[in-house]
C-alpha cells in the first residue's frame, strides 16, 4: 500500500514543481513582503487541495455526470490558457502576469488556478483516488501541496537574503530563465492541446 502511496504523491509533487512554479510567481516574490507573500501562497494551496481532493473522491464522474463535459475539453482549454501563459512570458517577461491580478489579498485564486490546478495535477489527482483509500488519497494531496509551499517559501526566503547582495545578476537570471521556461510551457501546452483533439477525434471515429 506505501507504494502506491509514495508513487502518487512524488507524480504531483513533480507537476507541481515548486522550482518551475517559483518562475510564474517571481513578480510576486518581488512585489510582496514575506508576510504578504506566505498568506497568498497558504491561501492558494487551501484552494489547490480542495480541488484536487474533489476530483480524487469523485474522479472522472465529476466531469461526465456532474459537469457534463469530456476532459478532453478540459485538456484543450487548460493548453490554450497555459499557451497564453507563455506567450505573455516570451513578449514581456516575468512581469507578465501583472495585469490579470488584482490585489494581493485577492490573487490567491489567480495563483490556484491555473498556476497550480491544471490538466496535470488534476490527472494526477484522479489517478491518486483511484489507487489508494480515500483517506490516503486526502493525506497525499495534502501533503505534496504542503510540501511545495514551503519549497516555495524556502525560494522566496533565498531570493529576499541574496538579492541585496547580487541583484542585477539575480534579474538578469530570471528574465533568462522565465524565457527558457516560457518555450517549455508552450511546448507542453501544444502537447496537451493536441491531446485533447486525439481524444476528441477518438470518440467521433468510433462506430
């Protein structure tokens, strides 16, 4: 049984990749003081492991009985929303997500969604109730979201203690990387566009 467990948690903690996730939040880690920055982030992955813990208890039935959708259209829209992402991070860099936040007391939302809840975590949040007891799926979710919040944190606290001493080198370094980062998004976000379609073409190709 640990197994199963262990698999499960390690696939979201890797989806969720604290380090990547760090990269779309950099404008905020700038902007927020710490306090500020940790209550955003707590409030995110309250938000993040409700999702997730509905869609492991209640699994695929919760897009074809409750929503009355495929996901597929789930994974076509969450690759045109990313695919957006992306773009924005190419043309104008890490502070690309500025304009679609409000306050800081009010983003919460905008960083669970779709910075943390995708197609991906989503997938392995059905995955995770369909392997393991519901009280286990709960206990792995929640603690692969912990996990990543203290990362993040962690990064966050990092960035505030090195800045002061190496900040043109640090900016210089995230503009880089957010670019590099941005090519990969698109990648994955024409990948799961297009897996969408192949499920799509599947079910109207059968007899």
């Amino acid at each position: 049984m640990s197994h199963p467990f262990i698999s499960s948690v390690a696939l979201l903690l890797m989806l969720l990749n604290p380090f990547l996730l760090i990269l779309y939040l950099i404008d905020l880690v700038q902007d927020l003081d710490r306090q500020t920055f940790r209550m955003v982030l707590v409030r995110a992955g309250v938000i993040s492991s409700s999702v997730f813990t509905l869609f492991a208890l209640l699994g695929d039935a919760l897009f074809n009985e409750v929503l009355q959708a495929r996901f597929a259209s789930f994974q076509i829209f969450g690759g045109i929303v990313f695919l957006l992402i992306g773009l924005q991070f190419i043309f104008k860099g890490p502070g690309a997500l500025r304009s679609i936040r409000g306050n800081p007391e009010h983003i919460a939302g905008s960083v669970a969604l779709p910075i943390m809840i995708g197609p991906g975590t989503i997938s392995a949040s059905i995955l995770a109730g369909s392997r393991l007891a519901p009280g286990l799926a709960v206990a792995g979710i929640a603690f692969a979201v912990i996990v990543t919040v203290l990362i993040i944190l962690l990064l966050k606290d990092l960035y505030d203690y090195v800045l002061p001493r190496n900040a043109r080198l640090i900016e210089r370094y995230i503009e880089v990387m957010g670019r590099l980062t941005a090519l990969v998004v698109g990648t994955f976000s024409i990948e799961m566009i297009m897996q969408g379609l192949g499920t799509w073409l599947q079910h109207f190709s059968r007899p």
